[in-house]
C-alpha cells in the first residue's frame, strides 16, 4: 500500500450486516443494531475498505467482526 500511497487518497470504509435469521446464534452470528433498518437484526457482521490512489484502486479483503 505503501507504493501507492498518496496525499490526496482515502480509505473508505463499508461495514454490512447479512441477516440470518433462521441460524442458530454463535460468535459470529449475533444481534447487531442495522441502521438502515432502525432495529437489531441477528447475521454476520462484515468490514470491507477500498484505497484509490494514483489511478488505482486497492481492495482490502473484507473481515468478519465478532464480539
């Protein structure tokens, strides 16, 4: 990242909720509030963040939120 770092880039940041609600809830699979929904939901809870920089764009692979 650091080959393409520049002044003017940013890391943007999307975090999702994919609803489960028929799954069993674990570590992983727990009640999150959903503010586009305005209530808790049970799913999986995801983080994925992309850089563009000099005419390219960095994909950070997504991870998994727990706790």
């Amino acid at each position: 990242m650091r080959q393409v770092e520049s002044e003017d880039s940013v890391m943007i940041v999307d975090g999702s909720i994919a609803e489960k609600p028929y799954t069993d809830e674990n570590d992983i699979l727990r009640w999150r509030y959903d503010h586009s929904r305005q209530r808790n939901v049970k799913g999986l809870n995801s983080v994925t963040c992309l850089y563009p920089s000099l005419g390219m764009s960095l994909v950070i692979p997504p991870w998994i939120v727990t706790g």
